[in-house]
C-alpha cells in the first residue's frame, strides 16, 4: 500500500509568501499616512482649543493671555497654560500630535498658536493650504492662517 503524502510545496509556500509581501507593501504606506493625517487632525482640533481658551481669556481681561512679543512664540506649557488653567479649559494641550511643543505668542492684542509639524522645526509661513506633514500649522486670531488640505506627502 501506498502512504498519501500531505502539505505543500516549496512553490506552494513561496507564492504565499510573496502575496503576502506584496500586501503589506501596498497597505504599510497607507497606514503610515492614515496615523499622520490623524495626527495631524488632533494638532488642528488641539490648536483650535488652546485658541478658544485665549478668546475665553480675553472676554474676561480685554486682552490676550502672555504678552508679549507676537512674533516670538513660546511653549503653551509654563506659559500661556498658567493663564487659562482650569478657569478656561480643563487641561491645555501642550503637545502636537508629534510630541513636540505648541507654541504660543502674544502681544495683548493678537495671538498665534503653531505646530511645527511632523519635523518640529519652524518653517517659512506661506498661508493657506498645505501638502505637507513636515509644514507647519498657524492659528492666529480665530482662524487657521496654515493649514493641512488634501493628499499629504
């Protein structure tokens, strides 16, 4: 009597494994860029907060919090959080979707909140829409001077 083998072959397995590769070849920059547009997300909605408690700030002071020179920005931690925590917003966000520093500055009359992006360095303002995570975000008085829009690189 014969035995009847079982299992796969050689080709059989290789085959597998390379469907496999290319898979996750397609779906791993997808899912790199899908965890920096949602970072990117909770920067602007971050932003906006730390901007909504300096207007709260200034109904209450007829003025901005920290002042300042506008045109130099400091970290929201140690600066402008002291000014608006807990009577403003519960907690301010300190910290980009990046883990680095928002920043914030002030001259009474204006404000400007920024992230520096995913490189966290500061890069030349163009306005409007961006393409790029590495660019910066801008939020001065109310609205959005520098912003994420579309495809992302």
């Amino acid at each position: 009597m014969r035995r009847k083998e079982q299992g796969f072959t050689l080709i059989e397995l290789l085959i597998v494994v390379a469907i496999i590769g290319i898979i996750a070849a397609i779906a791993i920059p997808n899912l790199l860029n899908a965890i920096d547009r949602g970072r990117q997300k909770r920067t602007m909605a971050d932003i906006r907060s730390v901007g909504t408690a300096a207007e709260a700030y200034a109904v209450d002071n007829n003025r901005y919090p920290n002042e300042g020179a506008l045109g130099t920005l400091e970290a929201v931690d140690g600066g402008l959080d002291t000014h608006v925590e807990p009577v403003y917003i519960k907690k301010c966000p300190d910290q980009d979707g990046w883990s680095f520093d928002l920043m914030y500055g002030s001259d009474g009359g204006d404000y400007t909140v920024r992230s520096y992006g995913k490189d966290g360095t500061a890069d030349a303002a163009t306005g409007g829409k961006t393409t790029d995570f590495e660019d910066d975000i801008i939020f001065s008085d109310g609205s959005f001077l520098q912003w994420p829009e579309g495809q992302q690189t």
